[in-house]
C-alpha cells in the first residue's frame, strides 16, 4: 500500500480513504447498494492494529438500514455478493438471545492486477450467490453483474 498524499494546508483527521478499484473495478460487478453497504462498513472498521476487533466494522444490518433506503430481506444478499467479491467475511458472535451477532471483517479490495487475475473466479462466485438468491439481478452492477444471470 502506497503512503498518501494529502495537500498541504488544513489537514483533517475523521476521514476514510476509498480505493479507486471499489468504483472502476468493483462496482461494475456489485452494483450501487453493495457499493454504498461496503463503503458504510469500511468508514466503521477498526483501523487500530493492535486491538483485538482490527479489520472489523461494528456497524452492520440496523443502522445501514435506519439510514439507507435498504431493507433487513435485501441485506443476506448483499452479504452474499460483498464474500463471493472477497469485500469482506462474515464472523458470529453468539450473543446468548438465540440469535448470533454478525460481525463483519471488512477487507481491503484488490488492486487491479490481482482483481484482474481474479476476475474469472469472481463472476462464477456470484453466479453461484444468484442460485441462492433467485432475486439478485436487481442488486447486481448493471454494467457486467446482470450480464453474468444470462
């Protein structure tokens, strides 16, 4: 990861950086509300190396959904799309209510060699999340994702 550049004068802390691959690689394939999910996950992950919830976001399904126009149904399939795209893994916490608490590990997207690389297995990854997920077509990037249901 290269060290970025931010101009020189009022330097801001409070900010998340967004990879360019998230838009020119990324969406194409996931579409806007993945896209729009990812990046709420990614403003909320831990970024302190030495903590134990590293890499984790502790914002998930509740308040994407108070804030967004998503819906609890729509969510599952979201998840689905961001693991098969490699965005991010899911983790289960049980919380002793008889539901478990989803924690995600948001990673890093891959640059565009390794993407490009890893395009092929991408596209049948989310071709098997559409046998899942019957009404995916919807939630897929426009671009490339519908194409692949054809």
């Amino acid at each position: 990861m290269s060290d970025a550049y931010i101009r020189t004068g009022e330097l801001r802390q409070g900010y998340t950086m967004m990879y360019h691959e998230i838009f020119d690689l990324y969406h194409p394939y996931i579409g806007d509300k993945a896209t729009l999910y990812y990046l709420y996950l990614l403003r909320y992950r831990n970024h302190e190396a030495e903590k134990d919830s590293y890499g984790r976001s502790w914002k998930g399904r509740t308040s994407v959904v108070e804030k967004f126009q998503l819906s609890f149904s729509t969510l599952p399939i979201i998840d689905s799309i961001l693991e098969a795209v490699g965005l991010i893994s899911l983790e289960y916490k049980s919380v002793g209510r008889g539901k478990d608490k989803i924690i995600y590990v948001v990673h890093d997207p891959l640059d565009r060699e390794k993407f490009r690389a890893r395009e092929k297995k991408i596209g049948e990854k989310l071709r098997e999340v559409s046998v899942r997920h019957p009404n995916i077509g919807k939630l897929l990037g426009k671009e490339i994702g519908i194409k692949l249901l054809t």
